[in-house]
C-alpha cells in the first residue's frame, strides 16, 4: 500500500513511498520484500550480539544521536510540516529525545547486567539477560522521536535488531534514523525501516518468525490488532495505548498556579498525547472560580500556522480528526454541556486550509457524554463538578483505560491517598503530561501492556537464562 503524507497545516502531499504490499493488498513481490527485510533482521542478529559489546553498542548510538543532533533545525522543520508541531515548540521534542536516549544508555550497563545467584560451594550460579532476537517497533506520529527513542535505544543497546515501522504521517522521521545509523557505521542489517500504511502488512511481520518482540504504540484499537497478530507465536508484545487522563482540582489547590497547568497539559500539541489531561472534576465550592482562571490562561493562547513562531496551537492530524473531535463536542452540547470557551479572536477564525480545531472549554458536563468517556485527541477541555473526593475518584476510575491521573492539591499528603485509590499507571500530584526517562511508562486497563523508561524499560528485549557452572567433577 503506497503512502502520500498529507501535511496538516496545508492539506498538501509532502511524502509519498510505495511502501510494502502483502498478498491480498497489493503486488505478490511485496511480501517477498517484506520477508526479505525480516530476514534481513534475523540473519544480521546472528552476529550483532555475539561480535559486540555493549561498549561498542553505547558508541554506534551515541554517535547516530550525535548525528540527529547536528541536523536539529532540519528535524524541526519537517516535524512541523509532518505533524503540524508549531515551530515554537519542534525543537523541545528533538532535545528531549536526546536527553532521554543519554539516560537509557547511562542505565545500560546496570539494566542489562548478570544477576548472581545464592553462593553455593563448588558451583558459579548467576542469571544473565540475553538479547530476544529481531524486535519489530511500530511507532506513532504524535511524538515521533520520543517515542521511537524510548525502544530502539533499549534495544540496540542489549544486542537486539531492529525493524522499524513509522506512522504513515511521519516517515521522515525513522528515515533520518536510518541515516543516523548508517552514519555511525551500524552493521548492516541491524537497523532496518519498514514503510507501509497497511495494517495487514504490519500484522504479517509480526507474524513472522523472524520477529522475537513486538512494541506498538497506537491506539487502543491497533494494539489488540497486533496483539492478536501473535496470538499463536510465543512472542513478547508490549502496548502503549491510549488514554482518557483524569485530573482533578481540589477546593485547597491555587487556582491560577493549576489552570496554567492543566490548559498546557490539556492542549499542547493540539491536545493529541495519550497522556494529555482529557477530563477534569472541580470540587464544587471552587468550580466555578477555577473555570474563569481557565477561561484567562486560554485567552493567552494563538491557534494558527505551525510555522509562524507566536502559534502555541496548530493543526489537529488530519480531517478525519477533525471530524471526530466535532461530533464530541455535538454530541455534548446537545446533551446539556455548555460552551465556555472565551473570547480568543485566534479560535473565531479557522485557518483557511489545513485540519483545524479550535480549543473548546465546556462546563456542565457528565458520563453520558462520549467527550468524558471516549478518546478525544484534540484541544478539548471538559471540567465537571463534584462534592467530594469520594466522587472524584469515582469518577476518575469510570474509564476503560488507567494511564495517568493528576490531583492537585495544597494538601500533598492528602493528594497522595487519594491518588492510591485511582486506577493508573502513573500518578502526578500538582503535575502532569510529564513522562520522566526514569520511571517506568506503563498503562494500566486498555492503556497498555508492558512498560518502556526507567531500568524496566529494557526488559522487553532480553530473555533470562540461569548458569549452573560446577567447578569440578568428583
């Protein structure tokens, strides 16, 4: 299936690639392509762990990433013409990516090392961890770099090989990883790129039995897609999936200091991050206070052209999101919610072309609304009001999916209980929308399986085996 990239802010062709067919979508040669890649893989893994060492694989990655960095204004650009990113903000992405990939490789040699066993006379015991084999990574649009950072470097470093499959929206992207590898003198084979907007294709690789792990990162939809793509191979498969972030204001918390917080968490990048705030409860006695302090930070915010440096919000990925993101809102408007947007004169006036959605604050909202239970993706602030914490949380846990929850509080004490008692993988309290490369990433319910970051986020690519070595017979 051939890709044509669609630029967000211009609705015009930036990228086109034939991409990979498998039989049943396009050419009968595709799916020997494919197959030769996979194999490609697994014959370079062949040798990839056994001729190296973590040393040697410390300096291919450091240098690719060296590479990237010396092309830095080259990636913002095309980030923003791929995504929509505003300009303003392409470059955070590119500079985090490189200091999250300089903390993974800081951990390697800890996160891969032996694990000694007991002492037992007469005998060396000890487990080691082993890289898996070929890891297919397929990767999203809406954090590119950080995202495919946060597995290939993992898995590069513990003796693994790579296929990467970029989002149809950002092929450029695992392309200049390619040729950051190339650069640094990576052996061939060990880092390939798979271009193809085919869901079938996808599934047939991971299918294959080349492939030894499989890392999606998608929605919730796609990963139970692979996940059923392995279901009769005994392979590892690791999820990160969407999310429907809760965040909730109690009536002690500083009310100008979190509408900041939660505008930004709610609305950067277009409010397209699985872990962006989605739904917000405000106890009642501040509720509606705290709504005029939201209504004041979105006025401070400019809707417009991704390239124009003073935008803070640009395009949403494409018309079909556009689509989507509407018929929330309809659907909430029509059941009772209230449009408390305010004056902006960037939000009136929609760019002419390009997929544009204007940041919406809507009030009187609840759970019979798709807006407060459904995904959104897109610059939507819906805030309900609740007596109690007990309602709150409640509330936060009627969801489908458990990626993260913010409460914010003056009483850090009691924000952290309350926030025990909500069901995700990662609590924030006065924080969100902040993945750190220290801790573990990991979605609880239908937001994921598995975990990337942190020292756990590399085991996905080995596999243990224990060491029984007697000294002496006799």
């Amino acid at each position: 299936m051939s890709i044509n990239t669609i630029s967000p802010s211009t609705g015009l062709t930036i990228f086109t690639h034939p991409g990979v067919s498998v039989s049943g979508s396009g050419s009968e040669s595709g799916s020997d392509e494919l197959d030769a890649v996979l194999r490609a893989s697994a014959a370079a893994f062949a040798t990839y762990r056994a001729a190296t060492t973590l040393g040697q694989r410390k300096a291919w990655v450091v240098a690719a990433l060296d590479h990237l960095r010396d092309r830095r204004a080259a990636l913002c650009e095309e980030l923003t013409a791929q995504m929509g990113r505003p300009a303003a903000f392409a470059g955070a992405e590119v500079d985090t990516m490189r200091a999250r990939a300089d903390y993974l490789l800081e951990i390697a040699d800890a996160a891969l090392a032996d694990l000694p066993g007991r002492a037992e006379d007469g005998f060396r015991r000890w487990t080691s961890q082993e890289p898996v084999g070929p890891v297919l990574i397929v990767s999203a649009w809406n954090f590119p770099y950080l995202i495919t950072i946060n597995t290939i470097v993992p898995a590069l470093l513990a003796g693994c090989t790579v296929i990467l499959k970029p989002s149809p929206q950002t092929p450029l992207v695992a392309d200049r990883f390619l040729e950051a590898f190339t650069a640094a003198g990576l052996p061939e084979g060990v880092f390939q790129v798979l271009h193809t907007g085919s869901l079938e294709t996808v599934q047939q690789a991971a299918q294959h039995p080349a492939v030894q792990q499989v890392c999606f990162t998608g929605s919730t939809a796609g990963g139970l897609a692979m996940k059923k793509a392995t279901v009769d191979r005994v392979v590892g498969v690791n999820l990160e999936l969407g999310g429907k972030d809760p965040a909730y204001v109690r009536a002690d918390a500083d009310l100008k200091w979190t509408a900041g917080n939660i505008v930004d968490g709610a609305i950067f990048n277009s409010g397209q991050s699985c872990c962006a705030i989605e739904r917000v409860y405000v106890h009642a006695d501040v509720h509606d206070a705290f709504v005029a302090e939201l209504q004041k930070e979105l006025q401070g915010y400019k809707l417009g052209d991704p390239t124009d440096k003073a935008t803070t919000v640009g395009p949403v990925i494409s018309a079909a999101a556009v689509k989507a993101i509407t018929a929330q809102v309809d659907d909430a408007l029509s059941k009772g919610a209230v449009d408390a947007t305010p004056a902006n004169a960037s939000f009136q006036t929609l760019p002419a072309t390009g997929s544009y959605v204007a940041p919406r604050l809507l009030t009187n909202v609840d759970h019979s609304m798709d807006v407060m239970k459904a995904e959104t993706f897109g610059p939507i602030i819906p805030v309900m009001k609740v007596g109690s914490d007990e309602e709150a949380v409640a509330l936060m846990n009627d969801s489908e999916y458990g990626l993260t929850a913010s409460i914010w509080t003056r009483d850090v004490a009691r924000g952290e209980e309350i926030g025990e008692r909500v069901e995700a993988g990662t609590l924030f309290v006065n924080r969100c929308d902040c993945p750190n490369p220290d801790l573990a990433w990991v979605g609880w319910k239908n937001s994921g399986l598995g975990c990337t970051l942190g020292p756990r986020g590399f085991d996905g690519f080995v596999k243990l085996r224990s060491h029984h070595i007697r000294e002496k017979q006799g």
